[in-house]
C-alpha cells in the first residue's frame, strides 16, 4: 500500500493508485487523487459527475455506461471524457475499486 499526503489528510492507495477503502472517500481524497492523476482542483460538475459514478456502483456493484452518467447529471453526453480525460481516471478519482482488465478495455474504447 501507497500513502497520499493531501492538506493534512493521508490516504490510502493500492499500488496503481486506486483507493484503499472506498468508505473513506470524500471531496478532499477526491482532490487528492485528481492531483495524484494530473488534474487541477477539482470541480462542482466534475464532484457531480464522480458522485453519480459512486452511487451506481454502490447501488449496481458495476460501472455505469458513460452516456448514462453524463445524461444522470445533466451533463453533455461526453461530459466524462471532456471533464476527466478516460473513464478509467474518473473511475480512479471517484475512489472505486480497480476494475478488471475486461473493464479497463471497455472503458478505454
């Protein structure tokens, strides 16, 4: 295990960066990983975006079509590329387990 030291915070990350306990995340370990990945601050539609992402996998136990995101908030239908690069980022910032290969490649498409 990796440690992030954010603003006084420290967070747990595996060895590809994604977090250690999903139940610790929270917009300050959000901001952490988005630094850790690149990103600047980050914001209010970019925490909307990754919240949904939370609550679907919560809910469905997988990750949600991307179109799907982007139309549950309100956003542009490629709002996760435009505001996070891949959905493979997203899916890291927003504190969730690694996803398998099968998933990475789906995602990467």
């Amino acid at each position: 295990m990796a440690v992030i030291e954010y603003e006084g915070a420290t967070i747990e990350v595996d060895d590809d960066g994604y977090l250690a306990d999903l139940n610790t995340w929270n917009d300050t370990v959000a901001n952490a990983l988005a630094e850790k990945e690149g990103l600047g601050p980050l914001t209010y539609d970019q925490l909307d975006v990754l919240m949904f992402m939370r609550q679907y996998y919560q809910k469905h136990g997988f990750f949600p079509i991307i179109h799907a995101v982007c139309k549950n908030v309100h956003q542009p239908g490629d709002c996760v590329s435009e505001e996070f690069m891949d959905p493979v980022t997203a899916w890291k910032i927003a504190g969730l387990p690694r996803p398998d290969d099968e998933v990475i490649a789906y995602l990467k498409r």
